[in-house]
C-alpha cells in the first residue's frame, strides 16, 4: 500500500501544472428601459426593488438607450461610468444615443455625495449621451464632475440639468467640513450642457479651484441659468494646452450666469485668476451673452486679500495661455461686470489673442481700483504682452466706466471708434436676456 502512494505521488509531482483558467464573465442582465432607485434598492421595469450597494450604478450597468432612472430622496454614492472594471461604483455602460438618451432624474430631494469625485467618466468602455436632472451633487474632495483623460477620448452628449454642486468651505475663516476642488473638470467635452431649465442653478464654496475647469473642447457647450459665488478660483478656466490633446473646437456658450466673490482661495493668495478665462488654441467660438459678475459688495469678504493688495481680481481675461495660438473668435453681448469701488488689482476685462472680438449691444463695464475697465492687447499683468486683436466691433452702446487703454494707451470710446479703422458696428442681434438681478446682502449665502 506504501508502495502504491509512493507510486501516485510520483506521478503527481512529475504531471505539469494545469494552467489556471479564468472564469468567464456571466451574461449580463436583460436591458430595462424605467428604473426606480433608493439608496439602497433598484427595481427594473415594474419588478420588485432589490438591494443594491450603488443602485445608480447598477441601473445604469442595465438601462438601455431611452431610459429613465428615477431617485427617490435621499443621499446616494457616487459613481464612476465607462470604467473596465468589475466594481460596485462603476456602471459597465455604452450610455445612451443622441435620439435616446439615458436619463437620470431626482423625483424628490436627492444627493450624490462621493469622496475624491462624486461622478466621473471614463471611455475605457465608450458611452455618452446621459442626462442627470434635479440632483444636488456634493463637490468631492478633487471634483463633483470629472470627465477623464484618455487617447483620443471624447465625451459626447453628457448634460446636467436642473442640478447644484455644493461645496462646504467657507472662505472667510479659511475651514470646513471638507476640501474641494473642482466642480466640473473636462477634457474632450462634445454637446454639452450645464443649465438651469426650471430654475436657476448653483456652484458654490469650492475651496481650491475652478467652478468649470474645461480643456481642449471637442465641439460646443452651452452653460446658462448657473450662479457662482464663493470660489477658489475661476467661474470657468478654459485651455487647450498642445501636451494634451487638439486645439478646442465648437461654440462655448456661457448665457445668463452670474458670478460673485470668485478667485479667493487662501492657496493663491486671494488671487486665483481672472473670473472668465479664456486661454487660447480655441478654434471655434466664444460667446457671453447676459451674464453679471459682481465682487467686493459684501463686507466680510473683503477682508480676503494679499496685504497692500486691493480686493478682488478681474472679470475676464482672453490670451493665448503661453501656447502662442489665439482664439478665433470672441463675443461679449449685454454682459454687466461690476467691482465695487476700490476693488479690483488688475484689468476688469482684458482681451488679447482673438482673431475676431465682438462687443455687441449694451456691455457694462464698471472698474473699482482696476488699472483698467477694458483693455485691449494689454502690454502688462496679463501673458503674453502684445497678444494680437484681429477683427474688432464695438457697439456704441457699450458703456465703460473706468480707464480704456490698448497697449496700454488710455483712449475715449469715441476716441477708439473714430482713429481704428478695424472698429465697426455689428449687424443687429437679438437681444440677449438681461442680466439676473442683484442679490440682497442677506441672499449671498
């Protein structure tokens, strides 16, 4: 008998590994087209809620082109869609079509509230198409919003609606519950939107950086009805910096927003940029229509500054972000930027690298301690000097109240209109909507 085992494991040791084998992935579940999420429980077109550990993820692990997702209330975890990976936050998604879009709406007071970033977007898994509406999403420490970066990836037809990103920091004592960063950030963007339809939409007390941080645009965005106050820097940074990726493409349209007190984080000195900035390499174009921007109206914020420094930065600034390409175009129609008095360390709206600006019907632009209401191809403060205005048109009805220079050099209006042969007025236009009204003191927080 010794002999035999003896025999056998001879045998075995001299027989070759078999290699491991891995298991196959099972099918996935049947597709639903209507889905009803808690927290914690998801039900598929009619059936019975089941648990789930991320039920947003898995409806939209299941949903099919045209599905509607809807959130009970309460406070949901956040997702990442388009990974290759086998995880309960991520939905294994091809997402939508442009006819059919996928649809992920609160029917009742919902948040998402993730860690790093509450919803982010990878193609790793190609997917578009999916409309969240009616959520309030938590800025995550790094980003409430975060489209990733990949060869070649675009993410096309991604819209929020109706939806708020809160942040907890406050700037006047420098604390808060939490950090955070960003609350959009996008590469390769294509169609798409952050609106307010029913409402008018918020971003506020993000700690570091940008409310919208958005490179290398793959075709147009359209960003209206929003409302920013409180944040470390800008309301919307664009780039699209030659290391990564394309120059930008399609229409940026930024409509009937306002901005309050931005660009105050503590990280830069209280002097985190300009409110709009536009950074060149942009081959489309940009246009703000009926937008306000106000800064240093509210006492205890004022205080937030470098010392010998007055409060508050610019409004808007478009150069070429140190990549020497310009943007083609620039439109500024009935916008209303205002600083109050001595405020303001640098130039309200300066406007360098534009193929072609357009300031069309009753701009306002009032500086406070700014060097500068409008400058054009400004040579200090803003890189590169001499950045080239191409074609220009200014509308008479454009109204300034502040010095107006280029290069430096103060001019009137009239002034401007009369010695620049490129100066024209523009072919008439719609209205744009007026800017949103003024907040009370007591409505800023």
């Amino acid at each position: 008998m010794h002999s035999i085992h003896a025999a056998l494991a001879l045998i075995l040791l001299a027989a070759p590994f078999a290699p491991v084998q891995k298991r196959p992935r099972p099918p996935p579940p049947p597709k639903a087209l209507r889905m009803v999420c808690t927290p914690t429980t998801v039900a598929f077109d009619g059936g019975p809620a089941v648990a789930a550990v991320n039920s947003i993820a898995e409806a939209l692990t299941r949903a099919a082109p045209g599905a509607r997702i809807e959130l009970g209330s309460g406070v949901y975890k956040g997702i990442g869609i388009g990974y290759d990976r086998d995880a309960a936050w991520n939905a294994r998604t091809s997402g939508g079509t442009r006819a059919a879009p996928i649809t992920v709406v609160g029917v009742g007071a919902v948040r998402i509230a993730g860690d790093s970033d509450t919803i982010t977007f990878s193609q790793q898994i190609k997917n578009g198409f999916i409309t969240f509406e009616n959520i309030e999403l938590s800025a995550g420490t790094r980003s409430a919003v975060l489209f990733s970066q990949g060869p070649d990836w675009v993410h096309e037809g991604y819209r929020f609606i109706d939806c708020d990103i809160v942040g907890v920091w406050d700037h006047r004592i420098d604390h808060g519950e939490r950090s955070s960063k960003w609350g959009v950030y996008g590469r390769g963007l294509k169609d798409f939107e952050f609106r307010g339809a029913t409402k008018r939409v918020r971003i506020v007390d993000l700690r570091r950086e940008h409310a919208f941080y958005l490179q290398n645009l793959r075709g147009d965005v359209l960003i209206e009805n929003v409302d920013v106050a409180r944040v470390g820097r800008t309301f919307i940074q664009v780039t699209a910096r030659t290391k990564e990726g394309p120059p930008g493409e399609g229409t940026l349209t930024i409509r009937n927003c306002t901005a309050e007190d931005c660009c105050i984080g503590a990280g830069d000195g209280n002097k985190g940029g300009s409110v709009f900035t536009f950074a060149g390499r942009h081959n489309g174009t940009i246009v703000m229509q009926g937008n306000r921007y106000r800064a240093g109206f509210v006492a205890e914020l004022r205080k937030l500054t470098r010392p010998g420094s007055p409060y508050g930065t610019g409004a808007l600034v478009a150069w070429d972000g140190g990549e020497t390409a310009p943007t083609e175009k620039l439109i500024l129609e009935g916008n209303d930027f205002e600083m109050a008095e001595g405020c303001g360390d640098r130039i309200l709206v300066a406007i360098g690298a534009c193929n072609s600006v357009e300031l069309r019907g009753a701009n306002r632009f009032v500086a406070g301690a700014n060097p500068a209401a409008l400058e054009f191809e400004p040579t200090r403060e803003v890189r590169p000097e001499g950045s080239p205005v191409g074609a220009l048109s200014i509308d008479p009805k454009t109204e300034i109240r502040g010095p107006l220079r280029w290069r430096g050099t103060r001019h009137t209006l009239e002034d401007l209109l009369s010695k620049y042969p490129r100066v024209a007025l523009p072919p008439a236009d719609v209205p744009p909507p007026a800017p949103p009204a003024d907040k009370s003191e007591g409505d800023r927080r």
